[in-house]
C-alpha cells in the first residue's frame, strides 16, 4: 500500500524517518512530504491540501493518508477531495477538522510563523521528549507559510465520511474521546459522522515520531489496511 505522510506544523519530510523504515518492512510504500514553504508564495491551508492531493494523483492508486497535528486538516482535505482513492485517514494526535476550521493561530513575523521552540508548548504534550531529541530535532524544523495556520479549510464533499478513519491519540482512547469532543461543538459533529472510525491509544506525549517511534511505526503499521 502507498502510505502518503504528512507532518504538522514546522516538520518536513524528514519528521518520519524513524517511522518508514517499519513501514517498508511490513511491504508497504511510504511516501513522506515537505509540504510547500514560504518561498513558494502567499499560501493558505488549501495549498497545502492541493500539494497531497497532486501526491495521490502521482500514486494514481489507492493510498493511505496520514497526518501528524495541524496535517491531520491536510489530510482529512484531501480525503474530502478524493475519497475513492483513500483507503483509510491515520490521524497522529489530531483529529479531523470540520468545514472552515483552521489549525490554530500563531505569532506571525515578515510573513512566516516560526517554531516557538519546545517550552512554548503544553508540559503533556512534550514531557516524553528528552533534552537531546529537542536540540536534535529543533535543527531541523521549518518556518510556516503566515497564512497557513489560521486559514479556513475548505470542505465540500460528504463522501469523505466514508473513508475510514484511525486515529493514534497520544493520550486519549475510545471512551474519552467523545467526552472531551463534547467540548468542542462543530468538532464533534464532524467525527460523528464518520462511518468507520477506531481511536488507539499511544501513550504518548504530542511527537511520538521524536519521542516514541517504534510504538507509533507499529501502530501505523496496524493501521494500514
């Protein structure tokens, strides 16, 4: 199966190289993206969604989408534009957007949003980060096209509740879920009406790929089918 797996937020292609390599064992073919940066022009979340959905059209197959945080919107887009090429959505501490929702807003400087840096963010979400894997990966992380974060997304086709959808939740299960979801109004909405849809707990912190990549290369490799 063609594996298409984008990273969120200030990550690049190179987010998932402790994941492929599991991946390609298990007979899979995983394609990690860069998604478009600032240099490309004044760009939106749609961008972005347009950049899979030409992935998919390259593939030509079916494929299974995957997105990490703020690519979790980018996915569940390009599913909504091609659903009958899309296997299944693996969602990676996310979940699915619902029309015009954006990724979340973020200081913008000369028209990019740089990486705050690891302290910015929530204690939960980076305690199973260790001081080297943050100086490690924090080399290598990417400014964000300004726009990107904060626009809406478009979401048209309601075929897109039909592709299944797994999500890989750092800390929440099948139970708590729908009771933090309860919280989020048009959030809920949309998860509820997916057809086919299972939440598996990582036990993670909101990088498992930097924190925990062999648990999440054998969840992703479960989820595939």
């Amino acid at each position: 199966m063609d594996v298409i797996l984008v990273p969120g937020l200030w990550l690049d292609a190179s987010s998932w190289d402790d994941i492929t390599p599991a991946l390609e064992a298990a007979g899979h073919r995983p394609h990690p993206l860069t998604l478009p940066g600032p240099a490309v022009g004044d760009l939106v979340v749609d961008d972005w969604v347009d950049a899979v959905v030409a992935q998919i059209d390259r593939i030509g197959g079916r494929v299974i989408l995957v997105g990490h945080s703020g690519g979790g919107n980018v996915v569940w887009g390009a599913a909504d534009r091609r659903p009958d090429q899309v296997a299944r959505v693996i969602l990676v501490d996310t979940i699915v957007p619902h029309p015009g929702a954006m990724i979340s807003e973020f200081p913008v400087e000369d028209g990019v949003v740089p990486f705050p840096g690891w302290d910015f963010f929530d204690e939960d979400d980076v305690a199973d980060i260790d001081d080297h894997t943050r100086r490690r990966t924090a080399q290598h992380v990417v400014d964000v096209p300004g726009r990107v974060p904060s626009s809406p997304i478009s979401l048209n086709d309601e075929r897109r509740f039909t592709v299944p959808v797994t999500i890989l939740s750092g800390q929440l299960d099948a139970d708590s879920l729908p009771r933090v979801l309860a919280e989020w109004g048009a959030y809920a909405e949309e998860v509820g009406r997916i057809v086919d849809l299972e939440v598996v707990r990582l036990g993670s912190g909101h990088w498992p790929q930097f924190s925990q990549p062999e648990r999440l290369a054998e969840s992703l490799v479960a989820a595939v089918r």
